[in-house]
C-alpha cells in the first residue's frame, strides 16, 4: 500500500499488511519554541475511525504548584515580596501553557483574573524571574504545611456577623439570639467564644459585643496566648501585649496583623495553619475563621457545643424577625444594602434583616465586610454563595429558608 510523504512522493509502505496507520494532525502551537508546526492530535486507524485525544486542561496542577510555592512563605520575614511574586509569574506562565486546553473552562478563568488581582495588589510586574516548578519547602516544625506536608490541607470556614448570622463549618446559615457567651470553636488547639447582647430594648435581636480566642499551647513552637476584643477595644496585641510568639528570625509561629486601628485585625497561626479576622463595624464586632479540618475535628465529648461545629441550638434560632415596628420600609432596605451588596444572596438578605430589626445602617457594612472575609477565607468558591430557596415576607413577619448553590 503506498504512502504519500510530506513532499507528495510516493513510497512502499514498510509494515506488513493490515498493519495500523498513523497520521499526525500538524497543526501551529504557539507555544512551541520556534512558533512552528507540531502535532495537535494523533489519529490512530485500522479501519478508518480514528480516536482523537484532545490536550487537557491542566489548571488545577497550577493551581496546586502556586500553594506549593506560597505555603511556606512568611509575611513578616525579608524576601517574602520577591518570592510570591516569582511564584505569581510561575503561576501565570503555567495558565498560559494551558490556556488552550482550558478554554471554556470556568476554573481556568477565575484563575488568571485571581492572579491578575493580587499582581495589583502587590504590585508585581509581570516580567521577571518565576519560582521552580517543584520546590523543595525547608522543614519548619512551627509551620503547619512544613510540618505536615498537608499542601492539600482541606479547610473549614466559619463566620459571624450582624444580628449574629453564623455561617456554620457546614456552610450551614443560621440566624441566632444565642445571648450571652457562647463557644464558636473549642479544641485541643483552638478555642473562640463570642459574647451577643440585645441590640434594641424588647427585641430578640443580638449582637457581638465581645470576642475570646485562646491559642492553646504548642510544644515547641507557642505557649498560650490570649486575644480580647471587646466593643471600642480591638487590640493589636495579645492580653500579656505581645504581638507574636516563636523565632521572629526564622518562621513565627503566631503573630497579629493590624489592618486598621481599632477596627480590623487578623490573627495568623502558622503552626497550626489557623487564620481568624476580628471588625468592629458600629457597635459591634464580626469574626470569620479558617481552620484545617483535621484539627477542627480534634476535640472530645466535654467540647461538643460549638456553634461553629454544629450551629446554634433550635431553641435559640430565629425563624420568625420583626417584634418592633419597622423603622425602616423594606424598599429602603432594601436599596440601602443593595449599595453595599450587589448580589442578593444570604449576605445580602441578612443585610435586609438586620436593617429591618434594627435601623442600625452599620449592619449593611457588617454584611459587606462579612462576606469579603468569607471570600477571602473560604477554601472553595463554588461555595460562596448561598441564596434564599424561599423568601415570605408578610407585615411584620419574614421567614428565609436558605439553600446553598
């Protein structure tokens, strides 16, 4: 059987009869060295039906070769500017790589507009060297991720906020009057109660006005340290005033952040992978923690009331809003948080609820600023959003019954 070559010449077939054939696509990949022609797909026949196998979409081996390249890395320690930036640039370069292959692809998109984020965010030029492929993360026995080699950690997330509104480790959403101290989180590494008191005299309505997070000691690595924060005192500091704990020379093991006097903090523990956001937003305080669920799972049968663990008790849930005339209209609200919340999900209809409970406008940046937090904590953004599945709403009355999406 004769075989035409590439210059149209004739010449023997060398298999025996019967034999496969094999025919190579060609076609022009950009990302070939010279820009020249290599194989898109490869054909494989006997019978003149060919398979054709199509590139895949490689954007989650990027994405996990970025955490790789980052997890180890220490905010507060000399060089850390340099080294995210190279492993931004090895990000984007491998995006590109796949870009063909992904196109389409949702994931792949929200990728490379994350990595164009934070290139602004840290000011990152786009030329300049990248981080290997594979690195080699030094052993650092008070990093959680050096540790553990848990790059793949799977994480919790955990917020409170407004009336209070508690985003369960579940991504269960529940409104509470749960007044008084009550523990969000109790572990053998990690313990964060909250405090709610009434908003307005003759309401069920609550609100944080006080938060207690003790870090729990870690040999090695921390002793205990304790973090008050209480209405018009958001501290940048732990309560004996130090603000980290561990080699400030190599990696700290726990360290404070302040973002904004007297309004945002953000507490890291490295050694255990652990990170909490405290806000005081009006009168009242908001809190959203990230946590490895391996060790949100270590506790005993004496810690088993956590409401981040298991929500709030039935007898302390709200279904029901509007024991006070409302000083606010429901369009009003309405509009109020759509300013601030452009999409109506859960945050957006906790917004409304509080302003409609309440007439405290410092409830709409509460919910604004509660659902960047989760965005910026939360590990999987197909989780975000929650949206109400029902919403009646009938004169002082509304009943919200939420599914997540």
């Amino acid at each position: 059987m004769p075989l035409r070559t590439r210059g149209g010449e004739e010449g023997e077939k060398s298999e025996e009869e019967g034999a496969e054939e094999v025919v190579r696509r060609p076609g022009h990949h950009p990302s070939s060295p010279s820009g020249g022609l290599i194989p898109d797909s490869i054909c494989v026949s006997s019978s003149g039906q060919c398979q054709v196998a199509t590139p895949q979409c490689r954007i989650q081996k990027c994405t996990t070769d970025f955490v790789s390249l980052t997890s180890h890395l220490n905010p507060a320690v000399d060089g850390f500017h340099t080294e995210f930036c190279k492993a931004l640039r090895a990000y984007s370069a491998c995006t590109q790589r796949t870009a063909k292959a992904c196109r389409g692809n949702l994931v792949f998109h929200s990728a490379v507009l994350g990595i164009s984020d934070l290139m602004s965010q840290r000011n990152c030029s786009r030329d300049g060297p990248t981080s290997p492929t594979h690195p080699e993360i030094p052993f650092e026995p008070c990093n959680y991720h050096s540790r553990t080699h848990h790059s793949r950690a799977e994480y919790l997330f955990c917020g409170l906020f407004g009336d209070p509104h508690l985003r369960t480790f579940k991504d269960s959403f529940q409104t509470c009057k749960v007044e008084g101290a009550w523990p969000l989180i109790d572990n053998d590494y990690l313990s964060v109660q909250v405090t709610n008191v009434p908003v307005v005299p003759g309401s069920s309505a609550t609100a944080t006005n006080k938060i207690t997070i003790i870090f729990k000691p870690y040999e090695g690595c921390t002793d205990q340290r304790v973090y008050q924060a209480v209405t018009d005192n958001l501290p940048a500091a732990f309560d004996d005033g130090t603000v980290s704990s561990g080699d400030p020379m190599k990696v700290r093991a726990l360290w404070i952040s302040e973002r904004s006097p007297g309004r945002h903090v953000e507490l890291h523990a490295g050694y255990i992978g652990v990170t909490v956001i405290v806000r005081q937003l009006g009168r009242y305080l908001t809190l959203a923690v990230r946590i490895p669920e391996e060790l949100a799972q270590a506790y005993d049968a004496t810690q088993d009331l956590q409401l981040c663990l298991n929500g709030c008790p039935s007898a302390e849930r709200i279904d029901q809003a509007g024991h006070l005339p409302l000083p606010v209209s429901p369009p009003g609200a309405r509009e109020r948080c759509r300013e601030q919340l452009e999409v109506e999900d859960i945050y957006f209809h906790s917004c409304v609820f509080d302003l409609l409970t309440t007439g405290d406008a410092n409830f709409t940046v509460a919910a604004y600023s509660a659902q960047k937090d989760m965005e910026s904590l939360h590990p999987h953004r197909d989780s975000w959003r929650i949206y109400p599945r029902t919403l009646h709403c009938g004169g002082l009355t509304c009943l919200i019954v939420v599914t997540l999406y």
